[in-house]
C-alpha cells in the first residue's frame, strides 16, 4: 500500500501539514487498541532511532502528533478502530523530494499484544511552487 499520495498518485508537497487516516479491521472488542506507531523510514533495516519520522500516539489527542479516535472496543468501533497521525510541516520537509520512504503502522492492543496491520511505501512528495507563506 501507498501512503501520503493524491487521488491522481501524486505526492503532496514536502513542507505540508498532513492528516495520515489509517483504519485497523478484526480489532477484538474486549482487547481494544491502547497505542499505535507510524514510522516512515528510508530504509526498512535502519532502527527507529534513525527513522525520518515517527509518531505514537494514543486514545488522547495530542497537536502536532494525532490520536487513535475509535479503539475498537465495545462501543468505540466495534471491532474497527480508526487512528489520525499528524505530520506536520516539519516532519513532511524531513522527508524531502528526492528520497524513497516506507512505512510501517504497529498496534498495541490492552493485553498487551502488537502486531503490524499495514506497511507499505510512501509516495514521494513534491516540491512546492511558493516559497513562504505569512
């Protein structure tokens, strides 16, 4: 799967706020998610601590780096949780224009238990006409 790409394929601007939607299905009710990790990389050998960007977030919002806003719990998602990572305008202008990242979404359910719903590529992002904004 791709991320971070348009309807028509393209890749947003680096330097752009973005909204990354990921939806996790089979989410057990009684084991909803607690904490999940968005970790773009350009390499999928390199270590965390190296990644380009990375985002944990949980059931609280947090500015800047998003929130799992439906657990999958019992009246939370019945079974689907739905999580927002927030990249912001620093973390898409790490990425670049010229460097292929991949990605990886790792859950952590209430027992404690992870696993890895989605991976994939990262479109690569553009460079924008303008410059400066005030």
């Amino acid at each position: 799967m791709t991320i971070i790409a348009k309807d028509n394929g393209e890749g947003y601007v680096a330097g752009d706020d973005l909204n990354v939607v990921r939806n996790v299905t089979n989410v057990t009710p009684a084991d909803p998610l607690i904490k999940a990790w968005l970790t773009i990389k350009t390499s999928a050998s390199i270590l965390d601590a190296s990644a380009t960007v990375q985002k944990i977030i949980t059931t609280a919002s947090v500015p800047g780096v998003g929130q799992i806003g439906q657990n999958g719990g019992v009246g939370t998602g019945d079974g689907t949780a739905s999580m927002t990572f927030t990249l912001t305008a620093a973390d898409t202008a790490l990425m670049g224009t010229t460097i292929a990242h991949f990605y990886d979404v790792q859950v952590k359910t209430s027992t404690g238990v992870i696993n890895t719903p989605d991976r994939g590529t990262v479109a690569r992002l553009v460079r924008g006409y303008t410059d400066a904004i005030t």
